[in-house]
C-alpha cells in the first residue's frame, strides 16, 4: 500500500526540541515564586508558564493514550472506606463531594484543579464524550448523575472514568485519580466480589512507576492495618513514590506523633497530618481551625508544622507533581514517537485493499515469488534468515540428519548377526546349487539368492526414509506459504490444498521410483567401483587363517578374522569341503553389500535434490495456478474479500496512529511554546 508519511511531530527530537525541553525541565523543577501574601492560604506558587505542560498531560489523559501502553504521571488517591478521603479532596478543591453511606466514589473519578481568577468558578465533567456544565451547588448532584449513567443505579462500580475540571480561583494546580475506597464486605446492592473489584482498579492504577499514591489514612486506625498501605506496599515496597495524608487529627491525637515519625509503614514522601472539615464549616473556617488546633493543642502542636494542614498537603503535591512531570516527560514523547513509528511502519506493512482481479494476481504472483525465494533458501542454499531459531525450517541441515539416520540404519542391520552361524547360509546355498559342472566355481545362482534376500530384508526403510523426508518437505513449504499468504486468509486455504495435492503427487511418484530402486539392485550384481576388489582381495587374505583355525589339532571353538571378527567355527569342521568357496561367496557377498548400501543412500540424496529442485522451480507455481485460476478455482475472488481479522487490525492501526498524532501534536505545541519563551527570554 502506498506509505503512510509521518508529520514533522512525529520525528525524533532535533537540538532546539532538546534545548526547549531543558527549559521546561527547568521551569517545572524550580518554578518562580510570587508573594506569599499575593495568594490565598493554598493556591499554587505556579506561574502561567507551568499550566500549559500540566494541560498538555491532561490533554493526553483525554485521549486515553494509555490505552496505548504510554504511561501518564498521575497523583492515585487511595484509601480504606471512612479514611476520610473525600474531605481531604474537598479541602483541596474548595467544593462538596457525593457523600454517603458505603461507597460514595464508584468510577475513577480524575479532579482537574486549575486556579483561574475568574469572579465565577467554572466547573464541567467529561464522561462517555459528552460534556456537562455545572457549579458549585451542584456539582455533588452532577457527579452522582454521570456515576449512575456510567455504573448504575445499584452499588456497583465501573473502571470507565469520570473527569471533573474545576477552575476557581485559590484551588492548586493539580490533577488527581480518587478512587473507590476499599471495603471488603459488600453492603446491599454490591456484587460479592466488590473487594476483588476495587483491588484489581487501585492496582491497575497504582502499579505503573510513574504513579505517586497519595494514601489516605485515619489517624484513629493502626497504619500497618491499612489495606491501603498493603496495596501500595505491594508495588512500591521503598515507599519513594508513596505520600500519606492523615485525616482526623483532631480525632485521635494521642501518639499521633509517634506513628508518623516512626514511620513503621515506609512512607517515603513522608505524612501530612491534617483536619477534616467539619459541620457547616466554610473552608476558610475549616482552614482557620486547623491552624489553631496544630499550634494550640497540646499534643498535636508538638508535630513539625511542615508536615500539618491542607496548605502544607497542597504545596508538597504541587511539588511532588512538577518532579514525576519533570521526570516522565521527556519519556512520554520518547515513547509517542516510538509506538508512532512503528504503527505507521506496520500499518505500511499490510497488504493493499484489493479491489479488482487483476490487483489481487498481482498480489498473488507476489505471494508466489517471494514464497519460492523463502524454499530455495531453506531447501536449497541452506540460509536461515527468515527462521534463524526454527531448527525445524533449517531444512538442508534437517535432509542431512535424515539421510544420516537412514545411511545408520542400513549399516546397523548389516552388522546385525553377520557372525553368528557363520558360513552356514552360504554353505547351505552351495549344498543345494551343486550341479553336473567344475567343482570350482561359485554358482551365481547362489551369490543372486543371498543379493535377493539381503535387498528384501532392508527393502522397507528406503520407503520409510522417503515418506518421512516428503512429509517433512509438506510441513516446510506449507508453513512458507502460510506465512507469505498471512495477509490473505481466504488465499490460505486454496494455498494449502493445493500444495498438499502437488505434494501428494510428487511423494507417490518417489515411491514409484524407489520400488523401481529396489527391484534393480535384486535383478543383477553389478559395480564398476574399484573398492569391490579391493575389499574382496583384502578379505580373503584372511582365508589361510580360517582354515588353520579349523585344521589345528588344539581345535579351537572361535576365530578373529581382520575385517570380519570373531567368529564360530566349531560347526565348520564337518563342512570342509564347502569352505573355501563358502569363504570366498561371504566375502563377495561383504565387499559387494557395502556398495549397494552406498549406492542407495546416494541415489536417494540425489534423487531429493533434483525433485526438490522441481518442486521450488517449476511445479508448484504451475499447481498454485492451476488450482487458483483453474475451472473449479475461485481463491483469486476470495482475495478481494478481506478477513474480518485483517481489516480490524488495519481499523485499530489508524486509530492508534490517529490519536499518537495529536498527542504528538500537544507535546510538540508545548515544545514550540517553551522555544518561543526562551527566545524571548
């Protein structure tokens, strides 16, 4: 298919993207300060420059580019159920949370927190792609409406999330997860499994390292006893990227001290403790009291006043924030560019929608070519580079091994007893071939029988070693053509039967040919190799040796024979007669097998090469065709039809890629912004 081009974004860093990079790094790590007295008690020290890199995430939140494996710095609020985890959020965002018996947070609700001195706060949710306005007096009505429409009317709850932007004037800017709180027995309306369900949410959100968990933990509980602090310690068991806020101070103030600098729970961000609002307080009021109660009281006053009260919290996640920001950034559009790229790369990869048959012969033929380069590599040339750790593709290797195995086997049965009851066949043969002729000469009638029998013996394995190496042959050119043909599944099937049909063919026409093997090396005894006298000659050197052995007066019961072993001669004794000429038929017998066992493996090796040879070159592109285009042939048409599999798997490329370009598009603005400001700068 024509290629998919990538935009200027989606290319690597170049030096300036670098040097703006720095600059953001450097913003987000020490942000310029503006008068304390200029904000209310908890607004962010952030300056205008800082709240387009945190949108920038947001925007990317959006678009769910999770769901492409790119993880987002995210502040996780986690807590048991009743920790206060609502009130602290509150707190933090100057609104009312849904509130309530049992599970008040059901979806992952994500708290968009922008400062914005506008008169009239702003607040909308986004859920589902649709957009709600709403404000102050009823955003808690809001937020159980979307809650309802995502998980429903019942207890349950969903992992489909909920975003709620605030923008007013005092809030920090920050951007949190809250989920569920942990129970673990479900009330009326829940499933059975709710605990498994909530773990298996804070999980899925607090295992990436470039999530912070923020633990909510009541100061009236043991911390060690908090499932909470077992679930974050189950992915962060140093506790570098876990904080944890201690609500209701007020509550239990005795050895509250003690818990949080003892820090028997590995908090490694540290505690912040702080007060709930309470009643009909304002948070100015709520703020105000907390003041009072961590300088006044005479146990909590005590704590380090870096480490009290909802400003204290605000400060240390805004920082926290901007540092897993500055980290995971640089990060983030590594990972866009990356998964981009090679999205593109694949999706240029798959084959072109076919809509004419003439495109889909083409198609084929392209196939074909490239399927018959792939076996003249494996069958023939012996490379493996399309399958280096598939030992069962390297299939020059594999024909040695078997032509090996079938060579062994040839040898070992000629070895098997060719001992025992030595010269007995033969003499035995010579006894009923006797006729009215010179007493020295060998009958050929009886050297013929002994040539007979020997081929009838071994006669089977040649058949065996040629169905095994055909068979063989099958799986490798079928796994090559499904391979090629992969795009195409319609084509596959089409493909396989008529390799199988040629292979069949092919493999009955070997055994034609072996029978044919078989039968000559029965009819006649014949060999020009040298090696024949050679061996005959060397073997029958041992002759004196037999008979003295058989002559001597000490009459012993065996005999090593150079060549042949040892050997029994006892029975030997009463035959004296025959044993010359039994002698000299066993060694021609001996010389001449080597040869025959010889000449059958090379004549099948030779015999594979050539058929393979055909089979690559010629045949099976004449029988693909044939079964193809042919008069009862309709896989050509079937390749216009693309398989469900294909086309979904080209849908959700272009999605991906679809929406790695606009997150691309966000970085690289950000980037462009950060290069403009430091030139001005």
């Amino acid at each position: 298919m024509d290629a998919v081009p990538l935009s200027p974004e989606e290319m690597r860093l170049n030096n300036s993207d670098k040097k703006s990079f720095q600059r953001i790094l450097t913003i987000v790590r020490h942000p310029e300060p503006r008068p304390l007295a200029s904000h209310p008690p908890i607004v962010s020290s952030y300056n205008d420059r800082i709240r387009p890199i945190l949108d920038a995430v947001d925007r990317l939140r959006n678009l769910q580019v999770m769901k492409e494996g790119i993880q987002l710095p995210t502040i996780v609020v986690v807590g048991d159920q009743s920790s206060g985890k609502s009130s602290v959020l509150e707190s933090l965002a100057g609104i009312n949370l849904p509130r309530g018996q049992g599970i008040c947070t059901r979806v992952p609700l994500i708290m968009r927190l922008q400062n914005h001195p506008c008169p009239d706060p702003e607040l909308y949710l986004e859920f589902n792609g649709k957009h709600v306005e709403t404000d102050e007096d009823n955003v808690t009505f809001a937020i159980s409406s979307a809650t309802e429409e995502i998980a429903g009317h019942q207890k349950g709850i969903s992992n489909t999330p909920l975003t709620l932007v605030v923008k007013k004037d005092g809030v920090p800017d920050l951007t949190m997860v809250d989920l569920p709180g942990i129970t673990r027995v479900p009330v009326h309306g829940q499933p059975e499994n709710i605990y498994e369900q909530i773990s298996e949410m804070i999980m899925e959100y607090i295992r990436p390292e470039e999530s912070i968990i923020l633990n909510v933990l009541s100061a009236t509980v043991d911390f060690s006893t908090c499932e909470s602090i077992r679930m974050s310690q189950m992915v962060d068991k140093t506790g570098h990227r876990t904080l944890a806020v201690v609500t209701k101070s007020d509550k239990a103030p005795e050895g509250l001290l003690e818990k949080v600098t003892a820090d028997d729970v590995n908090i490694g961000l540290g505690y912040v403790c702080v007060r709930n609002r309470i009643g009909d307080e304002t948070y100015e009021e709520a703020r105000m009291e907390e003041a009072k109660l961590f300088d006044a009281h005479p146990l909590l006053s005590k704590i380090d006043k870096r480490i009290v009260g909802i400003p204290v919290l605000s400060e240390k996640l805004i920082q926290i924030q901007a540092t897993i920001v500055a980290k995971c950034l640089p990060e983030i559009v590594r990972k866009i560019n990356e998964k981009l790229h090679n999205n593109v790369a694949e999706l240029n990869k798959m084959p072109k929608v076919l809509s004419t048959v003439a495109e889909a012969m083409t198609a084929f033929m392209q196939i074909m070519g490239s399927a018959k380069d792939s076996l003249r590599k494996i069958l023939l040339r012996g490379e493996y580079d399309e399958y280096p750790h598939e030992k069962q593709m390297h299939g020059t290797a594999r024909f040695v091994e078997m032509l090996d195995r079938f060579a062994n086997e040839l040898r070992m049965d000629a070895e098997t007893g060719k001992n025992s009851s030595f010269l007995m066949e033969e003499i035995s043969l010579l006894e009923e071939a006797k006729g009215i002729r010179l007493p020295n000469f060998i009958p050929r009638t009886a050297f013929l029988t002994i040539l007979h029998k020997k081929v009838e013996d071994i006669s089977c394995k040649p058949f065996k070693f040629m169905g095994e190496l055909w068979d063989y042959i099958e799986l490798v050119v079928i796994t090559v053509l499904m391979d090629h043909s992969k795009n195409y599944p319609p084509l596959q099937a089409c493909m396989r039967r008529a390799a199988q049909n040629l292979i069949g063919k092919m493999k009955e026409r070997a055994m034609i040919r072996v029978t044919d093997i078989i039968e000559m090396e029965k009819l006649t005894d014949y060999t020009c190799d040298p090696e024949y006298i050679s061996e005959w000659n060397q073997l029958m050197e041992e002759e004196p040796k037999l008979l003295a052995a058989i002559d001597s007066y000490k009459n012993p019961s065996t005999v090593s024979l150079e060549g042949i072993g040892e050997v029994e001669i006892d029975s030997l004794r009463q035959f004296k007669h025959h044993l010359k000429q039994a002698f000299d038929l066993k060694v021609r017998m001996t010389s001449y097998w080597k040869i025959v066992l010889r000449r059958l493996v090379d004549t099948m090796a030779t015999f594979l090469l050539f058929n393979v040879q055909v089979l690559v070159n010629k045949e099976m592109e004449v029988e693909m065709v044939n079964d193809l285009v042919g008069p009862h042939g309709d896989g050509i048409e079937r390749m216009l039809e693309e398989s469900p599999s294909v086309a979904n798997k080209r849908e959700k490329l272009k999605r991906s890629i679809k929406l790695l370009r606009e997150s691309a598009d966000i970085v690289a603005t950000i980037i462009h912004r950060a290069a403009a400001n430091a030139d001005l700068e």
